[in-house]
C-alpha cells in the first residue's frame, strides 16, 4: 500500500526548497577551534595522567584561551550559522541553535536593506516572529534580494547607506 505525501512533505523530503540562503565558511572556523581544544584536552591528559606530572600554573593559560576562543567561536557561529528558505510564499528560519520559525511573506512588517557602495550588502526581515539580518556573504544573498523586491509590497521596504539613516533609492 503506497501512501501519498502531499506537495508540502515532498519538497521538505527532497529539500527542493527555491531559495537557500546559507553560510559556508564557518564551518572551518569550528573546527579550527575543535582541534585547539582537543589538543590543548590531550596535553592535559598527557601531563598530569602519563607523565604524572602537577599542572599548577600552567594550567590557568590554556583555560583562557579555551573560554576566549571558544566564545569568539560561539559569536561567530551564531552570526554565520543560520539559514533561510524560501518554498512559494512561506519562509522557513532555521537558527544556529536548533529553533526553527515559519512565516509567510504577507507576515513581513518591514524590510531594511543597506546599501554600501551601490550595491546592497545587507538585508532585514522584521516580522512579528522574527528579526533577521543576512549579509551579502551568505550563499545565494542575490536571489533572496530578487524574491524580496518581487514579492514584498513597496511601503514596506526602506533602504538605507550602511552605517546610517540616510535614505537613499533601492
């Protein structure tokens, strides 16, 4: 007995979304710091149980980079892990701590795109569910600016020069 799967669940399936908007780079940034703290684990272990060796002070230095990388790893990894798709006129957010929300263009209260030498290097997506902000160094940024403009009504977007609140034409 086969069982039919609606239009909805194949695309999610298949991961057939239109539009995936992503990062790509962070990754080698986490495992950079991964294999910091691995070593920096192993010298651990390998003094202080094999060559029985005290730690004493040595131990405090390699604590602070642990907690200072490994936080600029967090940072960085909030900033460039989240993702967006888009599949008709429903967006899917899926941030980098595992929450997802799912919103539909007609949601959208404003849109903020920032300009920085011509081009625009920034977009904001304010809605009731959520406010996000996607960099033109995320994977496929100029389709995302293509659907928006399309699809989104005009009283609703504003551009601006980055770093200011000077208007300026999209």
């Amino acid at each position: 007995m086969k069982v039919q799967l609606g239009k909805r669940s194949r695309m999610m399936i298949r991961n057939k979304y239109e539009i995936k908007v992503f990062s790509s780079g962070y990754m080698r940034l986490v495992i950079f710091f991964l294999t910091l703290f691995a070593v920096m684990l192993y010298s651990f272990i390998d003094l202080y149980f094999i060559e029985k060796k005290a730690i004493k002070i040595s131990i405090i230095v390699p604590i602070i980079f642990i907690i200072v990388f490994g936080g600029a790893a967090v940072f960085i990894y909030s900033l460039f892990a989240s993702k967006l798709y888009i599949y008709g006129n429903k967006i899917l957010v899926k941030k980098w701590y595992g929450l997802r929300k799912t919103y539909y263009v007609e949601e959208i209260n404003k849109l903020v795109f920032e300009k920085s030498e011509g081009n625009i290097v920034s977009i904001q997506i304010i809605s009731d569910i959520t406010n996000d902000k996607y960099f033109d160094v995320k994977e496929n940024f100029n389709e995302l600016k293509k659907y928006l403009l399309m699809n989104v009504d005009k009283e609703k977007i504003t551009c601006y020069i980055l770093g200011t609140k000077e208007e300026v034409e999209i």
